[in-house]
C-alpha cells in the first residue's frame, strides 16, 4: 500500500476545518433535554442535550451563561442556541451555546402574563380584599406533597418556633395533570371544614412548567374565596406565580413561610418579660413621682395649718367691714354737709325770715292774699306774724 497515512490531529484538524466551512452549523437552534449537568467553578456549564435516539455534548461559557433568567439541572428541556464546533484534542463535535431558554417557555409566559393582567383587572390582586395573618394561629394548614423538604422544613421551622403550634397536612400533588383542581379543592375543603388558622399554599423550586399548576386560574379563584388567609410558598425567592399575587402574603421560601404564620413564643417571650421589666419601672417611677407630690402636700399651710384659710376669710372680711363703715361714714358726713348747705339756702328763702323783719301774711280761708281784689268787706283774714297769727276783719 503506497498510501500515506496521516495523523490523528490532522484528521481532526480537517474536519474541524470542515464543519467550520458549513454556513448551517454556524448557527443552530436545538431543542433536547439536559443530562449530565456540571456547573464548574471557572463559571462554564457543561452538559449533554439528548432525546430519545441521539445525544450531543454542549459548552456554555461563563460570558454566555449571565443571560440566563433560570437555573439548568438534569433533565430540564430546553432550546439551545450556538454553533457547532469539532474540540480538535478529543476528535468530538458539540455545540457552544451562546444562549439557553426553557422548551415552550414562551408560551407559557404569554398565559401567565394573559391571566395576570385578566385577574389584574378584576381587582384579585388588591391589597384591599388581602386579609391579615393571625398573630398566634393554633392550626397551620399546609398544601403541599407529603413527601419531599417542602413539608419537614415547614415542620422543623414551625415546631421550633412554637412547640404547641398543630400541623395539619393536606397532601396535594405539586405539579402535573390535575394538579391544580386537586390544589384548588383542598382549598375549598380547608375552608369548608375550618380545619385551619392559617394556609399555607407551598411547594420547592423548579421550572415554569413545574410550577405552573399555581399560575392556574381555578387555584388563583380558589386562594382569593378562601375565608383562611392564605401565605403562598411556591419556589425560590426569585419565582413568582399568580397564586403569590392572590394570596394574603407572599413567602419567598416555604420556610419563610412558616416564620411568617407562626410566632417565635421564645422571643414573645422575651418582649413579654422586656415590657414587664419596663412597665416595673415606670410604675416605680410614678409611684415616686406620686409619693413626692404626696410629701410636697403635706407639707403645705393648708394641712399644717387647717383653719388658716377660715383665719385668712375672717381677715378679709373684717377689713371689708372696716373699708365699708369707712365708706358709709364719708357718704353720711358727705350728705350731712350737703344738706347743712341746703337746710341753710333754704332757711335764707323762707318766709318767717321775711316775717321776722316786720312783715306779715294775710290769708284767707288758708289762701294767701296778695291782691285787694281777693278779700270784700266784713271778710274775715288771718294775719300770720313773727310771734303768732291774729284775725282781722275787713272794713
């Protein structure tokens, strides 16, 4: 044989070069499940996308990985951006991912956005029709699978805040077919029965299609008739579904959750014995306060001295008496002088005056005469003088 053998780098080295050259391998859009997932600590992913015939290898570098809004894990389906490529050193093609999204993700975004806006508009989400979670609930009532962490971590949160605190369980499925009538009822029978303070609605982690039972509509109607209020638990801090805008509170965790519905008696406790000590103190300070207002009291003239305030009142009047006998002395020797000076001017004007110097009045009958016309002859007058009256007859 007179071939010419080459080496496996140049083999390799050709068809990279080859699939280089194809225009469609430059950039393909694959759809496939996830397997085999590795986040490594440079900030690259390495996984496998696979169906149910073909496998491929996939590389996300660290650049590409900051566009993604969602965590990939094992078997999570997904559509795959980027290009093909051959790695020279190992001899395999695979595809560099320069974007990555959830399969149908984009559906599903536009029904959650369609019922959001829809129950938007008829006010399910209005912080007036949100009622207020009990301070001390006796009963937690929990929707959530009966196996997995979701229902121990609720567990182990609410028993260590409050031993006494009941966990009642209502086993519903989390995700799949029917899922969200299942939800829904279980609701409608908490409410019914009044087996519960409080519900929580929870369930862990995953992608859109995994908690899309609580983007449902008949679970969004079913949180908001609720007579219970309800915390929604549903994902990570990052998730967000209807059911969390319904429901009376939102916990970003279905821990949080648990510490949101049940109070830490410890720490009530705590604050009890907190306020105690300062109500103490201010009944002690008041009660000084108080005593010393007392003493302050007691040592005034009014108690030293009872009948003071009565010495006090007969001082005041006596002085009283005194202005107004003084008062009534000045107005009497004030009258007296005035009526000195009128009796005086009066006498100075009176007849007997008159009569004294040598006159007389004559009357008649108790009439003064004062023209000859008012007596005629034989008429009989009285004549008054200074030292009596005499009667005359007219001749």
């Amino acid at each position: 044989m007179n071939i010419k053998p080459i080496s496996v780098s140049e083999l390799n080295k050709y068809m990279k070069d080859k699939v280089a050259e194809d225009e469609y391998l430059k950039s393909v859009f694959v759809r496939g499940e996830i397997s085999n997932f590795k986040h490594h600590y440079t900030g690259h992913m390495y996984f496998t996308l696979k169906d149910e015939n073909s496998l491929i290898k996939c590389i996300m570098f660290k650049s590409s990985t900051a566009t993604l809004n969602f965590v990939p894990k094992d078997g999570m389906k997904v559509n795959v951006l980027g290009s093909v490529a051959v790695f020279e050193r190992d001899g395999v093609y695979q595809i560099y991912a320069k974007a990555m999204q959830e399969d149908g993700v984009g559906d599903l975004y536009a029904k959650f956005n369609e019922l959001k806006n829809k129950l938007e508009k008829e006010g399910l989400f209005d912080e007036e029709h949100k009622m207020q979670i009990p301070m001390m609930p006796k009963v937690i009532g929990v929707l959530t699978s009966n196996t997995g962490a979701v229902i121990r971590d609720i567990i182990n949160v609410s028993t260590r805040r409050n031993p006494n605190v009941y966990i009642r369980l209502y086993p519903v499925p989390v995700q799949g077919p029917g899922a969200a009538e299942k939800i829904a009822d279980a609701i409608y029978y908490m409410n019914q029965k009044k087996l519960a303070d409080v519900l929580i609605v929870a369930r862990g982690g995953g992608s859109l299609e995994d908690l899309w039972p609580f983007n449902e509509e008949i679970v969004a109607r079913a949180i908001y008739n609720s007579e219970i209020p309800t915390i929604s638990a549903v994902g990570h801090e990052t998730d967000f579904t209807i059911a969390d805008f319904v429901a009376d509170l939102r916990a970003p965790t279905p821990s949080a959750a648990a510490e949101l519905a049940v109070t830490d008696v410890f720490d009530l406790q705590d604050r009890l014995g907190l306020y105690k000590s300062r109500l103490q103190m201010l009944l002690r300070k008041k009660v000084e306060i108080l005593r010393l207002r007392y003493e302050k009291c007691m040592k005034a003239r009014i108690f030293a001295e009872p009948d003071y305030l009565i010495k006090e009142n007969y001082l005041k009047i006596d002085s009283l008496i005194h202005r107004l006998e003084t008062s009534i002395n000045m107005k009497m020797k004030d009258y007296k002088l005035r009526m000195v000076e009128k009796v005086t001017k009066l006498d100075s004007m009176s007849p007997l005056k008159t009569l004294a110097r040598g006159y007389s009045v004559v009357e008649k009958e108790g009439k003064l005469i004062k023209s000859k016309k008012d007596v005629s002859k034989d008429d009989i007058v009285e004549i008054r003088l200074s030292d009596g009256n005499v009667d005359a007859k007219i001749v």
